[in-house]
C-alpha cells in the first residue's frame, strides 16, 4: 500500500491509495488505544457513527475522553461506552437523555468539561485550522470561565479557549468516494466535519461508496485530504429521539 505524507496548515495527514477497511474493527486496529484524547460527531443520535462506536467499545480500550455534542442515550451511541465504563472524562455540551451519564457524574465516576455549543464546534474547528486559541465572550462570568485567561477588547471582556486536536476522530457521512472526498445528509452534518477536520486520524463511516469522481467537486461537503480509513455500513439502525408527554385528562 502506497502512502504519502500532505501537510495541512501545521499538520501532516496520511494519505493512503486505499482507504477502505473490510469493517469497523479493522479500522480500528491499531489506532485506538487507553487514554486517547477521542472526538465523535453525531447530535444526539443523528449522525453517529454506530459501528465505529460498536467497534470502540468492543476494543475494549479504556480511560478515553470524549469529545462529543453529547453522550447517546442509555443503551444507544456513546451510551454503551458509559454502559461498560470506557469513558474517564466527556467534553460536552449537553448531557441530557442520559441517566447512567448523570449517575456517574453525580457520584464522580464521570468527569465532564461542560462546554457551551457554539464553543465547542469553534475549539474543533480552531484545532483543525491550526489554530491553538481564541477569545469569546461566551461563558464570560460563569462557571465556564472559571480558570482560563480573561482579556479585555474593545471594553469587552473574553475568555481564552484552547482547540481541540483529538488523537482519533470517528465520524459519519453519507456518502464517499474511493477517495474520502464525503457527503453529508441533511441534519446528521451537524459537528462531522468539523471533528473529522480536527482529528490527527480520522476513520469516517459511510452508508455508500461510489468511485473517485462520482461526486462532482461542487458536491463534496469535505475534501478527502481529513479522511484516513474509510468503513461501509449500508445499514445503520438510525434511532431518533422521540418527545413523550404525560397523557391528560380531557385533552
């Protein structure tokens, strides 16, 4: 297998002729290892990547930290990664849905870097473009200050954040080309590429791939250069939350 070295901005990423593995943990192997610094894409659970995560957790690897909008729900997504206690600490930015997450957190078994949405998407996407820090006023006066770097601009005050730059990025798209150039569907784009963007290696899981070129450039939502590993899953369960309310009386 031919591989080339591309440097992008200040890192360099793997270029490999073939990208596909046969299924999740071949894709897996050899990269994921105990208290690896992770980033998953997905909201809640649109846009997961269910067979990575099942892989993940079947490794057995353990002590990671997480970055991700959330945690999946009991049972489902990341869930099952708070489920067997592979996950130390979550860098997140709602934590909802989630009873075994609140059950650890609240007997401190959990750590949690509670972060706040727009952040959180801006630290990945700073830690993709090379960027190691930036000011915002969100969070300003709170508990999500408390310890960094506050300066004033223009009479305002800001906080320093740091971007994130996770050792392994899995994400999900809906379509690659041989190449890793991605498509996203609809909604499930939401955090994908900007985890993928900030991985150092990014394993991506996708329910179609169809041969380099097949996706006109205009189309192509990510560029293949943040794509390492690429895993077909034509099938994904795809669960949704769904809102329940309390039946009333006469309504």
């Amino acid at each position: 297998m031919l591989v080339f070295n591309v440097c992008v901005g200040p890192f360099f990423k793997e270029l490999r002729v073939n990208k596909i593995y046969p299924n999740a943990a071949a894709a897996l192997q050899g990269v994921v290892a105990d208290g690896q610094l992770m980033a998953v894409g997905g909201f809640g659970l649109c846009g997961i990547p269910e067979a990575l995560i099942d892989a993940l957790r079947d490794s057995g690897v353990k002590n990671l930290t997480v970055i991700s909008n959330n945690a999946g729900v009991d049972g489902f997504g990341l869930g099952k990664l708070l489920e067997t206690r592979q996950i130390k600490k979550m860098i997140s930015s709602y934590v909802g849905e989630n009873k075994e997450f609140e059950r650890q957190y609240l007997a401190g078994e959990l750590e949690l870097e509670f972060t706040p949405q727009g952040t959180l998407a801006e630290k990945l996407r700073a830690g993709g473009a090379g960027i190691p820090a930036f000011f915002t006023k969100t969070g300003v006066g709170t508990l999500v200050a408390e310890g960094k770097e506050l300066r004033e601009f223009d009479g305002e005050t800001y906080a320093m954040e740091r971007g994130l730059v996770p050792e392994v990025s899995l994400v999900k798209a809906h379509r690659a080309d041989k190449s890793g150039n991605l498509q996203f569907r609809f909604t499930a784009r939401n955090f994908n590429p900007a985890v993928a963007m900030a991985g150092k290696l990014t394993i991506v899981e996708v329910e179609e791939i169809v041969e380099t070129g097949d996706i006109p450039p205009d189309q192509v939502h990510l560029p293949g250069i943040y794509v390492h590993r690429l895993v077909l899953n034509a099938t994904p369960e795809k669960r949704i939350e769904k809102r329940t309310v309390t039946p009333t009386a006469g309504v």
